[in-house]
C-alpha cells in the first residue's frame, strides 16, 4: 500500500506533498509477530497453549477443579487467546503471565488427570509432557521479558493523541532495550533461574536434557536479532525523511550548553520547505530560526506535547514556528481509534443480530463509540421523548375520557378529530351508564390520572406538562 504503485503511490500522482505515513498501530504487533513466528519454539508454544486451553474449555468439570487453586487463569481459557494472532501485544503478555503464574497448579491437575486414565488420561499425558519441559517453562520466562519491551510501545501507538517524535523516541528506547536484553537476562528469566534448583521448579521436576540449555541459547538470540531487525524494518522501511526530521521538537534528544543554539536549524528548513503552503508567502527562513532558537530557550525543559501547545499557543511571538507545528501535530500516526470502531461494531453486530439495518448499526455505532459511559448515563430524557412524541398511542386508558393534546404534526391534528367524532358517535348512540345506588356518577371517575400528573416507569419523578 505505501509502494509506488500501491494507494498512496496513485494519491501522490494527485497530490505530490503527500506525506504518507503507516499507522504505528499495525507496525508494531507485524514486528512482534514476524519476530516470533520465524522460530519453531514459540510456534509450538502457540500450539500447545492453544491445546491446554481446549482440553478444559471442553470440560466444565475440569475447568472448576482448576479454578480452585488458578482462578486467575479461567478468563484466559475462556477468550482462548492465540499466541500468535492476537491483535494487541498486551493480550499476548497476560496471558502467557497468567499461564506461568498458575503454571504449579496447572502441572498438578494434569498430572491427577493423567494418572486417573481413560482418553482425557492419555491427553492430558501429552500436555504433560511439554508442560513439564525445561526448555519450554524457560523460553516463556524469556518471552515475558521479550514482550515486556514491547509494553510502553504498543502503550504509545494505542494513544488517540500520539506524535510522531513520542513514537520516535520511543521506539528509540525500545531498540537499546532489547540490545541489553540479549547481553543480559530479564527479571522473568532470573526469577525462573534462582527458583530452578537440583532439577526442580517450585518443587516439580523438569524434563532436561544435556542440550536443553544450548538450544535456548540459540532460540533465544534468534528471537532478539529478529525482533531487532523486523522492528528497524517495520518502523524505518519506506520511511519519508520528514518524520526524521520531526523528531527535532523531541527535547529529550536536545543537547546542552551552546551546542543546543544551532542543534535543528537543518531539519526545521527542511520541514518549512515541504510543508510551504502552509508558511506564509515569501516568509524569511532567518526569521523562522530566531523564532525556533526562542523556543528553545522556553520549552527546553518541557515534554514534546507542552513543546507544542506553548508554540501554538503564542502565535504573535512566534508566527512563523507556530504555523510549522501546526502541521507538524496534525501529521496522523495512530490508527488505534479506527480499530476501536471496528471493535465495537463487531460487539454490536453479533451473529445472533444479523438483520440490522444499516441506519441501526449507524445509531448505535454512534452512541457506542462517542456516547457517555452507562454509569453516567441519565434515561430520563429518552423515556420523556419515547413517552410524548410516538405516534403509538401510549396513553390507551386515558384516550376515552381525556383530551388529546395538540400536537403540530398535521397527521396527529386529523387524528384527534377523529378519535373527536367516534366519542360524539358513541355519546349519541349508546345508553348513559346505569350506577349503583350510592356511588357518584361523576365523569371524571374514569380518569385514573392526569395526562400531565403521570409518572415515569422507573421513578418517581413526574413528567411535565403538556400544553
């Protein structure tokens, strides 16, 4: 898509300054996911996982014999999350966290399983096995701490309001991370080394083998050097060099002492000279670098996102720079509230509510997405407006006696003359009621209430006032 002969290689033969950009939002579980699925061990992993979750998925029974002592562990089972496929980098990090924290109690119901027999017997004897695998405990050890890098990342790309030097820097810091981490083991992996002592893991043995070691070693840093490689791929590959050169405005790279006079001036040219039509005619590129050296005397302190406000907000000091940020912050990064939308719209349109309507879907896609939450939402005004604009008659024990309030819809005027008519008709035709001796005759006894004395459903609250 971002080729010279995909999409936007057709918009820039319209539009030649279109700067196009690949939302961080899908860069980065592809990166996470070629780095992963390239290596025969997590892709077993994967599997097996996969496999332990439907063992107890299939069986109620089992499943709440696990709940006891790994209750954490249920919910996983229930979204059976695939390892390998999963949207979010953090629902892959949970569940691989909940599956080594109840790893104890999961090892012991297999083996109670397996030691009972029968055919859930002899699977849960194949799980075993590879549960019980000193090389597969250790490698989703080293996992976590993989994924874990991942973590401020995929936080930054899911941000509505992301800047392109926030997810510069960041993945900046995310590159270093995971240097150190091939040098160096991670907290998970040096918790799962001072707790594997004399060929046990909290008190369960594992299956090692001479070689179990080796291999990790192996799998271990073909999985760093890969993550590495497709994240510089996924992230550098078709990169325009004007969001290189945004990430001037990023202050933590901002040097000291008098280098920072002249730290910039290249990449703000260059930025003022793409985005031209956004300067004003004829504006003096010395003038735009006294403004870009005021602001970095004011702001160098300050987070990338105040950087931006401070210079938008002061358009008279600096009128040049301001108008260069602007364009800069509207440079879209993140596509994390598209996804957002397509989620609720498949929370809405379940298979069991395949018939709506295209208008529907719009209505409540809308309140979905741009509504309040449900615990502040108020449902007083929508029953007042279901209560007193339906063309359905809501109030049938009241039609007969009381008037029917006027409404402005020219439908509803021939209405009540109708209804008008039918009671004269009734009037003349029909007999007067005969009433008991001692009870009054009173017309007004067939009013229950007053249209305007009714009560909401739900509330003691009265509804106002026709006129």
């Amino acid at each position: 898509m971002l080729g010279h002969r995909g999409l936007v290689g057709k918009f820039q033969e319209v539009i030649p300054p279109l700067l196009p950009v690949h939302g961080v939002a899908h860069r980065l579980p592809l990166a996470v996911v070629d780095a992963c699925g390239g290596v025969d061990l997590v892709k077993k992993c994967d599997r097996h996982v996969r496999t332990v979750f439907k063992f107890y998925q299939s069986s109620n029974k089992r499943l709440a014999e696990l709940q006891q002592g790994a209750a954490a562990l249920e919910p996983e089972i229930s979204r059976l999350k695939d390892l390998n496929a999963v949207k979010w980098v953090a629902s892959r990090r949970r569940t691989l966290t909940v599956l080594i924290l109840s790893w104890p109690v999961l090892a012991g119901h297999l083996q109670s399983v397996a030691e009972a027999g029968g055919q859930a017997g002899h699977r849960a004897k194949g799980m075993l096995k590879l549960t019980k695998n000193f090389h597969f405990i250790k490698f989703c050890h080293f996992l976590l701490d993989f994924l874990s890098i991942y973590r401020p990342l995929s936080e930054v790309c899911r941000k509505e309001g992301v800047l392109i030097t926030e997810v510069n820097s960041t993945l900046g810091r995310a590159s270093v991370a995971l240097e150190t981490l091939r040098h160096r083991a991670g907290p998970r992996e040096e918790e799962f080394n001072a707790s594997f002592q004399d060929g046990q893991l909290h008190g369960i043995s594992l299956d090692r083998t001479e070689v179990a070691e080796q291999c990790f070693r192996a799998d271990r840093e073909s999985v760093i050097l890969t993550g590495t490689e497709y994240l510089r791929q996924r992230f550098d590959t078709h990169r325009p060099p004007q969001l290189k050169n945004m990430e001037v405005f990023d202050t933590m790279t901002w040097p000291s002492g008098t280098e920072l006079a002249s730290f910039g001036n290249d990449d703000i040219l260059a930025l003022a000279r793409y985005f031209e039509l956004s300067m004003p005619p004829g504006y003096s590129e010395q003038a735009l670098l006294e403004e870009w050296l005021g602001l970095k005397a004011m702001a160098r302190n300050l987070p990338v996102s105040m950087l931006c406000k401070s210079a938008l907000a002061q358009p008279c000091r600096f009128p040049l720079l301001s108008r260069l940020v602007a364009a800069v912050v509207c440079v879209p990064v993140s596509t994390s509230c598209c996804e957002r939308g397509f989620s609720a719209m498949n929370r809405i349109r379940t298979g069991e509510r395949t018939k709506l309507s295209n208008e529907v879907i719009n209505m409540l896609m809308m309140t979905a997405v741009n509504g309040v939450a449900v615990t502040q939402y108020d449902p007083q005004p929508a029953i007042q407006h279901w209560y007193l604009t339906s063309s359905g008659r809501r109030f049938g024990h009241v039609d007969a006696c009381a008037p029917v309030p006027p409404h402005s819809d020219a439908r509803m005027s021939t209405r009540t003359e109708k209804m008008g008519a039918r009671h004269v008709e009734e009037a003349v035709t029909q007999k007067p009621p005969i009433h008991p001796v001692g009870t009054g005759g009173d017309p007004d006894d067939c009013l229950m209430d007053p249209p305007d004395r009714l009560l909401y459903p739900h509330t003691s609250q009265e509804a106002p006032v026709l006129s």
